[in-house]
C-alpha cells in the first residue's frame, strides 16, 4: 500500500470532513489515526499548505464544537431510554 505524505493526508481530511461535515472524532476513525493527528493536520498542518481550504474546515469544526453539546445531551438520552426499556422489558415475564 502507498503512504501519502503528511501534507495530502490534511488535504485529504480537509475534503473528507468539507464533504462529509464529519466530527474531528469521525475523521479519525475513518482514516485510522488519532483525533489529535486529525485536529492538528486540518488546524494547523492545512494553514501553511492552503489557507483557503483551512477555513473551510475551520467553519464544519466550529459548526460541531458548537453542535457538541446537543450531540452528547442526544447520546445521553439515548442511552437511558434504552436502559428503561431493558428495565420494562425485563419486569414484564
């Protein structure tokens, strides 16, 4: 398999999350590294190799950070419906 170089693999995360509009958590899974990788190729890796398309991302980035906490507040009360149903259910012969 061909590496790619540090720089197309930000251009390359840059297009995904543009694209996708995909969490720094999402893009990392995707492309097998750790979100710290993800956060510094698109944050600051991007600005020195294109600067246009490093505010692109920069504006899907701010979307989800600003997102987040619904994001979590939805996975929190999913969870716990889940939960009670398993309760429910579970009590019910």
């Amino acid at each position: 398999m061909k590496s790619i170089s540090i720089d197309e693999r930000a251009i390359s995360l840059a297009h995904y999350i543009i694209d996708s509009k995909d969490t720094v958590r999402g893009a990392a899974k995707k492309f097998g590294i750790s979100k710290s990788t993800v956060h510094k190729d698109v944050s600051e890796r991007l600005k020195k190799i294109n600067p246009s398309l490093a505010k692109e991302v920069r504006v899907i980035l701010d979307e989800n950070k600003a997102e987040r906490h619904m994001r979590g507040g939805m996975a929190t009360k999913l969870k716990y419906s889940h939960l009670k149903e398993k309760k429910i259910m579970g009590n019910n012969p």
